[in-house]
C-alpha cells in the first residue's frame, strides 16, 4: 500500500489538529473555572488554600504548549502551499526547505505533553494514596525512564534534516521505547488509583463518611480517561512502526489528546464532587480522606 506524501500527511495533521484544539479549548474554561472559582458561588474566587496549584499549572502550560503547536502547524502550511514558490511546490519544500525552529515545535510540544501528562497522573495516584511516596515508586521509576528517553528522542529529532523522516532508522527505537514507556506509566498509575479506590469503596471502615458508590464512579472515571489515553498511545506507536508519513499526524494529534484528557478527568471528576455529600462523623486515621477527590 503506497504510503501518504508528506505534504498530504501535513494537512491531514492540521486537519485534526484543528478538530482536537477546538475540543481542547471547549474542555479549557471550564477546566479553569473549576479550579479557580468556587462552586456554591459561581464567581467567587476559591481561597488560597482550595487552590490546587500543581494542576492548575500544569493545565496552563499544556493547553499553552498546545496552542503555541496549532499555531505554528498553521504557519508551517501556509509557508509550504502559499508562500512556497519554487520548484516541486510543497512536496519540495517539506523534503528540503523545511528547517528551522518551526520544524523543532511539535517534537518539542510532543515531548512536553508526555512528560507533564504522565507527571500529573503521577500526581493524582500521590495524592490518593494520602501522599503516600511508597504508592507511586514503580509510576516514578517507569517515568524517570520515559522522561530521559523524551529528551534524547527530542535531541535525536532536532537533528533530523528536511528530507528525513521521523521513521529514521536512529529515530524508530527511541521513539517506540518512549511510547511504551508512556503507555506502561499510564496503565501502572491508572491501576494504582482505581484499585486504591475501589478498595476504599468495598471496605465500609476505610470509606468512612464518604456516600456508597462515590469512590467507584471516581474510579471509572480514571479508568474511562486512562483507557482513552492509553489507546492513543498504541496507535500512535501502531503509526510510528508502520513507517508512514502519518507519524506526523499522530505526533501532533498527541498534543492535545493528553490535555484534552486531563481536562476532561477534571470536570467530570468535579462534576460528581459537587453531587457528594459527606456524611458527619469522626475521621479515623485509616479511612480514605473525603476530600482527596477535591484534590485530583
């Protein structure tokens, strides 16, 4: 089966690029308003202490990175198909012209998203294992790892001339070691946190004052993102094996799905948080605190 041309694959990536954006932007307000603004009162700002930071910036800077990576797709295009006017035409110029640091944009955005990504569920499992650092050890390790093997992919990638291809013989390892990488710390860390739910939701004395079903619509939540996640990973590793101009597609598609799920585990999240009602009575050090679901 003859492979898509590059130029062709460039549209096609923008293409869905613009799609995943607008979802993005769609799932970004509210996402903000929900961290920043209280929920009894709709535009009070919540204090200080209600504000959970780490999140707060790490959706910031992903939906900025993303931004910042459909803005320059476009620019990319329009210097390939209008401004472009030498021989060969876009063809040409996205196999010897395209240099750059425009050309560097979504393998940097790309490495980014992961890492922050993966860093933030990391987190979530953190926070739910009462901040517990034992609990994410095999999480950490596993994206300690993806995180060096990002940065040498990015590295490897900066040096990639206008005529090759992110299918480089030098490139293939790294890029699927990275993916795998990234899809065993989601899979890890996701399976931490719903089996620490679910093991709260089925044990009346570690559950505590927290209404029954709460802790398992929580953990099919992560479970529904995580899977979602986690099957953007393989077919985007899929993509990469199969040596096509459209692991350009699925690097920039990755871009805005890990922000997209995040945000999306946010509101839902918050969504059933604003449905719960805790039940009065003393705390024992052993129950699963109530409030940690506000917390992720």
């Amino acid at each position: 089966m003859a492979d898509v041309q590059a130029h062709t694959a460039r549209l096609i990536a923008l293409f869905v690029s613009c799609v995943l954006y607008g979802m993005l932007l769609t799932t970004f307000v509210p996402c903000i308003h929900s961290l920043l603004f209280s929920a009894s009162q709709r535009f009070r700002l919540k204090p200080c202490s209600d504000i959970k930071f780490p999140i707060l910036i790490a959706t910031i800077l992903m939906f900025l990175v993303a931004t910042f990576s459909a803005v320059i797709s476009m620019q990319n295009i329009i210097d390939a198909f209008i401004h472009y006017s030498g021989p060969g035409g876009a063809l040409e110029y996205y196999r010897v012209h395209n240099k750059g640091w425009k050309h560097w944009v979504v393998a940097i955005g790309d490495a980014v998203q992961v890492v922050v990504g993966d860093a933030l569920l990391i987190y979530r499992c953190y926070v739910i294992h009462d901040r517990n650092w034992r609990s994410i050890i095999m999480p950490a390790v596993s994206w300690i790892a993806m995180a060096a093997l990002s940065v040498m992919s990015l590295y490897r990638e900066l040096r990639l001339q206008g005529s090759q291809r992110l299918d480089d013989r030098d490139m293939m390892p790294l890029l699927a070691s990275t993916l795998l990488l990234t899809f065993a710390t989601s899979l890890i860390t996701t399976y931490l946190i719903v089996r620490r739910l679910l093991k709260a939701e089925f044990r009346p004395d570690l559950r505590g004052r927290l209404p029954p079903h709460f802790l398992v619509r929580v953990g099919k939540i992560f479970f529904e993102t995580g899977l979602f996640y986690t099957l953007s990973v393989v077919a985007s590793l899929v993509v990469y094996l199969s040596a096509s101009n459209l692991s350009y597609v699925a690097s920039l598609a990755i871009i805005h799905i890990i922000p997209l799920t995040c945000n999306l585990l946010l509101i839902r999240v918050e969504s059933i948080n604003c449905r719960k009602q805790i039940l009065p009575s003393h705390r024992k050090e052993e129950e699963f605190n109530p409030n940690t679901a506000e917390e992720v």
